[in-house]
C-alpha cells in the first residue's frame, strides 16, 4: 500500500505533469507534491504522485558507506590471516 | 534492478550479516512497522539468514490490515445505495468485511471500481456527473498527500458529487499506542520508508526520547534492510537509542514539506479505531470543516451495523506483534489468501499473507 516505485523524468508539461519511465513502461504522474525536478532526474512515485526526489548524491553516499563496510571486511580478514 | 546493484548485494550481503553477527547482543526482537518491509524481508529470507536469538516481528504498517471490519461494512453499505458509484484502491477488493467483500459485492452487480491514483477517483466523478462518486479512502502518511490533493482538484473542478469516506490513519500515534500497552517486548524499530519520505525524523524522536529504544528508517531492498539492522546492532553496542536515517536516499530529516502543508490544508487528526489495538487519540485523519460538504459520513446516512472482527482469526493480536501468524487456529486451513478470513491474510503486505506465501521464511 505504501509502495513507493522510483521512476527517470523523461519530460514535464506545463499542468504539472510528468512523463516517467520505470524502467521501460511510462506513465503519467503528477509532480504536484514534488515541484522541484527536472528531466533526467529520479524520483519516487506512489499512488500517481511523485513524492520525493531520489538524490544521487545521497545514493552514492550510501554505496559509499557500503564499500566502506567492505574495505573494513577485507582489512579484518587479512589481518585475521 | 542493474547487473552491478545485483552483483554488490551478492558481495556485500554476506558481509553484511557478518557485521550483524558481530555486534548482536541476542536475544532482541526488532519490530518493521512497515508491511512493505514485511514483504522485503520474507522475499529476500533475510529472517533465515540473521543471527539465532535476532527476531524480525511484524507491526501494525499495513493499513487494509488494520482497517477493522466494521469500516468495510460501512463502505459496502454505501455501494449498495441507488446511484452511488464506490471507487477504491485494489488492495482493499478481497478485504472481507463482517459478511462480503467488495469484490463479492461487485459481481453481484455493484458499481464498485478500482483506481491507482485518487485523481482517477476525481475524473471518474467528472465524467460520471449522473452519480454520486464515493471514494473509500485508505491509506498512511504516505498516501494522504495524494488523497488530499484530489479533494482540493475536486473542489477546483467545482464537482459536487465527489465524497471521501476517509479511513485514513497515522503511524507514529500507533507506535505509541502499541510502547504504551508495554505488551510486547521490542528492542528496536525498523521504522518505515516511505511514511518517514513524508513526515520525516521528528515524529518518531518520542520513540528514543520516551521509550529508551532505537529507530532506523529503513529502505526497501535487501541491503538497505541488513544495513538498518547493522544500524540498530551498532546503536544498542554503543548505548545509544536514537532515530536515525538509512534511506538517506528518499527520505529528509524535515520530510516532504509540502505534501504535510496540503495534507494539514485538508484534513485534521481524529479519534480512529485500529484492528487490534483499539481507539487511538488523533490517529486517523478526516475533512476538515471547510471541506466537510464531501464527507460521505456526513452527507449520507449509512445503513450499517457495527459489528465485531471475525471470530477466532487473531489478526489483532498479529497486528500488535504478540502472535506470530502460524499461532493462529485459522491460519492455513479455514483462513488462506484463495478464502481469507482476515486482513492480514489478504493484504499482499499482510505478515499471514507473507507467511503463508514464504513459509515463515524458514
């Protein structure tokens, strides 16, 4: 029910509408509650409505923090020999 | 889903869990409030794959699950009225209330339709001009912006035969409902994504602040979920209870301003009844007055009993994570998602329906 799909903006018209691709199928949705986008950007859609837009930054930040997680693994096994 | 996110998840999971196996302290129970974790953690057996004495129990997020059934009763009754077009989301066709369903309703004839986005509710009332269009609003913070914006399109449109029956509910009032009975021993929270996409950290903060316990907002994939429990472990090591965020990705410390902004504009907090645990203060959402001319519980008189949930399923005791869905007599055999009995057996983010599906993820 809360299920939020994430979806790349291929084009905004003036009514506040959206033209999104998830990932092959493309569908309208409303950018009423996330005016701040552009083309080309990601965000997060539920119920028709774009909710949040998906910061790459953030993103990378999190893989980031996963490499780090595995750096930290490889380091630790090759100390443990 | 790309190749190289799938073959990090292969590389990093395990590690993950190594991580998780270091820090646990068993036993703990940790509860996902959110039905769609629920989903994500039985799919993905991450249940199987954590540390003995680390339990993962379902919460009350799932809101076709913990709509009593007494609120369908009252939806159906309204279909059943002359020239009233019921319009809701899928999730809620199969839901039974005390003696149907609104699918069982809709092939005996009734002008039941389902919709994906609440706008369509809106369009159908326009194009249907002849008919007074109901639509059975269910949802959580994540959904109400959206509910709220049809109603403002609605009013813009100048349509008068568009109502909401608002069975909309809020999660953080829940959380404390469920801390306060102090029922349930919970050690942590897997707070959820998308609710937390709107309403942001500060919500929960009474969590830590009240409680004593930890939070992480959590995303949805396998890893996010491992690295939220990775965050709980590291919190409980460190002597620590805060909210933190690991879906950094969607979710801001502030949420998502203006969805709150036209949520307060058309609705306020109400009284609302949860399947299995009760009245909740200020845990539902209705119209407010301004808006109060498209309240179906208003403008129409609804010919419908209250009556109890269905006897024997434990949906209620499931819902506050006292029971876990095999401990149910009906589970299984007089309850399955082909002939449910409850919610949570039908809902596809029900912890019965996960169980069920995946086999407790064993």
């Amino acid at each position: 029910m809360c299920l939020g799909i994430p979806g790349k903006i291929v084009s905004i018209s003036e009514d506040h509408l959206a033209e999104v691709d998830f990932g092959g199928v493309r569908r309208e949705v409303s950018l009423l509650l996330c005016p701040e986008v552009e083309v080309g950007g990601y965000v997060l859609v539920h119920v028709g409505f774009a909710i949040q837009r998906l910061e790459k930054g953030e993103a990378l930040e999190t893989l980031k923090l996963f490499k780090e997680i595995e750096e930290s693994y490889l380091e630790s096994t090759q100390e443990g020999g | 889903m790309n190749p190289r996110k799938r073959a990090d998840e292969g590389k990093l999971a395990p590690i993950l869990l190594r991580e998780i196996s270091g820090l646990a302290d068993p036993p703990l129970r940790f509860m996902e409030v959110c039905g769609t974790h629920t989903m994500s953690i039985f799919c993905s057996g991450i249940r199987s794959l954590l540390p003995e004495g680390i339990e993962l129990i379902s919460g009350p997020g799932c809101p076709v699950c913990v709509t009593p059934a007494g609120e369908i009763d009252r939806a159906i009754a309204l279909s059943q009225l002359d020239g009233v077009t019921l319009v809701t989301f899928g999730d809620l066709m199969w839901v039974p209330g005390s003696s149907t369903s609104f699918h069982q309703e809709k092939a005996m004839g009734g002008d039941i339709r389902v919709v994906l986005s609440p706008l369509d509710a809106v369009e159908i009332a326009q194009e249907e001009h002849g008919r007074k269009v109901i639509f059975f609003a269910v949802g959580f913070e994540t959904t109400s912006p959206a509910i709220a914006v049809a109603v403002k399109e609605a009013r813009r449109r100048g349509l008068v035969n568009f109502y909401l029956l608002s069975s909309q509910r809020l999660i953080p009032p829940a959380m404390r409902a469920l801390l306060s009975t102090g029922r349930v021993r919970i050690d942590g929270f897997i707070l959820p994504g998308h609710v937390s996409v709107i309403i942001g950290r500060g919500p929960y903060l009474f969590i830590a602040r009240e409680f004593g316990l930890p939070g992480v907002i959590t995303g949805f994939e396998a890893l996010d979920i491992l690295e939220g429990i990775y965050m709980l472990l590291r919190q409980r090591r460190e002597g620590r209870a805060e909210i933190e965020i690991q879906y950094r990705r969607a979710v801001k410390e502030e949420g998502n301003q203006r969805a709150l902004e036209v949520m307060g504009e058309v609705f306020e907090p109400v009284d609302a009844r949860w399947r299995g645990l009760g009245l909740i203060p200020e845990s539902g959402l209705i119209l407010r007055e301004e808006f109060a001319g498209m309240d179906a519980s208003r403008a129409f008189v609804i010919p419908c009993e209250d009556k109890a949930d269905p006897p024997g399923c434990l949906c209620g005791e499931i819902l506050q994570g006292l029971k876990s869905p095999p401990d149910c007599p009906l589970f299984g055999k007089r309850c399955t998602p082909e002939d449910p009995v409850g919610p949570c057996m039908v809902s596809s983010e029900g912890s019965c329906a996960a169980y069920y599906k995946y086999g407790g993820g064993q």
